[in-house]
C-alpha cells in the first residue's frame, strides 16, 4: 500500500503579518518599478515594500 501525502492546511490570509490590497498606479509608476527591480533581483512586491516603509520612516506632519 502505498504512503499517504499529507497536506497542511494553508495559514490564512494575514497571519504572516502581509496584508492584500489594490491600488491604482501609474504606467510610469509601474515601469520605473520594474526597472528597478530588474536592477536588483527584488520582486515589484518587495521594492514597493522597502519604499513605502521608507517613505513612512521619513515623512512629518505639519
């Protein structure tokens, strides 16, 4: 007889601490971002990561 496959259920959604959403970006936007990402073997995903919490670390409120 043979083994069985066993399959763990998958963790849901937001439990890795990552969030899924939509936004609207322009087609340069897009471009530049795929350049980049080119440039440094990092997925859009990641470089878009990397440049929000930049963004956020380096922004005042007046």
């Amino acid at each position: 007889m043979k083994e069985k496959l066993i399959i763990n259920k998958k963790s849901l959604k937001g439990e890795d601490g990552y969030k899924t959403f939509s936004i609207r970006i322009k087609d340069e936007t897009v471009n530049n971002l795929d350049k980049l990402a080119k440039e440094t073997n990092r997925s859009r995903n990641e470089l878009i990561n990397l440049l929000l919490d930049y963004a956020i670390k380096n922004s005042e409120v007046e």
